[in-house]
C-alpha cells in the first residue's frame, strides 16, 4: 500500500512540475522566480483542500446530485479559491498574475488527481491517470490564468465568470463517454494554449 502512493503521489506531481514549467517559461523576459511560482502552486494544494470541505459545506446545506454540483457548485467554489489570495494584487507585468494563477490550478490539479487516483479502481487507473494529467492541469491551469488576466486589468469579475463557465462545460463534457472526455481534452488544450499565447503577448509589451 505505501509503494501504491508513492506511484500515485509521483504520477500527480511530476507532471505538476513539467506544467509548471511550460507556464513559467511561456514568459521569455524576466521570468517569475521559482519562489513565486511554487509559493503560488502550494497556495492551489491548500486551495484544494479548501474546497472539498466548501463543497462538503454546501452539499449538506442544499444536498444536489452529481450532475449539479458538477456543473454549478465545483466550478463556482473552484475558480473562487484558485486564485482567491492574489485577488486585490496589482502586478507590475500583467503576464505575471496570470502566471501565479495558473501555476496555482496547477497545485489545485496536483491535489485533486492524487485524490481521485487514490479513490480509483486499479483496473481503471492508467486511463484515469491519462485522462486527468492532461484534461485535469490543463483546465484547472487555463481557467485560472484567465481570472488572473482579469486581475491583471483590475477588473476581474468577468473573467471570473468565464473561468466558471469554461470549467462547467469541461465537466459537461466528461459525462459523454469517450467523445465527450475526448472532447474536453480538446477544449482544455485550446485554452491552455490560449492562456499561454496570452502570457506570450503581454510579454512582449515591455
């Protein structure tokens, strides 16, 4: 049992780092200091962890079925707590708070996947670990970065909003079988790909 989480606490956080890393190095001028960056994807762990008992909370408070709080309750209390510590920050380079944000999904991802490998059935865990290393960290990555752009510009109720919606349609998605998990994986490469050609353009206006 402890060789099995130690396989699955590698195969949740390797990843983290090499995302980590993409999002770090999509800024080519002054990068963020690996402090700042890790500080930002511990901050995600903790917020992980804040969410499960926020959505426990809430469950009992209004008990909902799967479907719902799925789709309205996890991406609500998600996208809040990911980035709820750099709300109110205001960055010198605007790239940078969407690189703290992001690199904070990604601790989120890293906690999550470990917590759903661990709960999974063993005939079924290299197709989730599939699944989750690259729809899990890219969503919870994406949406995240694109509240931070919003902080960045001093207004980030908008784009919040958008983080819950694009996180809602990603678990929208999963419920359709293999099309619709291939399908959100798709749609989280896209805005993965987004939020970096995003950090790239604020980049290059020094």
């Amino acid at each position: 049992m402890p060789r099995v989480l130690v396989a699955i606490a590698l195969v949740s956080f390797v990843p983290a780092m090499i995302y980590l890393v993409i999002i770090r190095n999509s800024e080519r001028y002054g990068r963020e200091k690996w402090r700042t960056v890790l500080g930002a994807f511990f901050w995600g762990i903790l917020a992980a962890l804040m969410s499960v008992f926020l959505e426990l909370f809430a469950d009992f408070l209004v008990p909902l079925s799967l479907g719902m709080t799925a789709l309205v309750v996890a991406p609500v209390v998600e996208e809040v707590t990911k980035p709820l510590i750099f709300f109110g920050t205001k960055e010198r380079e605007a790239e940078d708070s969407i690189i703290k944000c992001a690199s904070s999904g990604i601790g989120f991802a890293c906690l999550e996947n470990f917590l759903y490998f661990s709960g999974a059935e063993a005939s079924l865990l290299p197709l989730i670990v599939f699944i989750r290393t690259l729809d899990g960290f890219m969503m919870h990555s994406a949406t995240s970065g694109f509240t931070g752009a919003g902080i960045a510009r001093g207004s980030p109720g908008p784009y919040l909003i958008l983080a819950m919606m694009m996180h809602s349609l990603s678990n929208f998605l999963v419920s359709f079988g293999i099309l619709g998990i291939t399908a959100s994986i798709l749609f989280s490469m896209a805005i993965f790909g987004a939020i970096r050609a995003l950090i790239i353009r604020y980049d290059k206006m020094i």
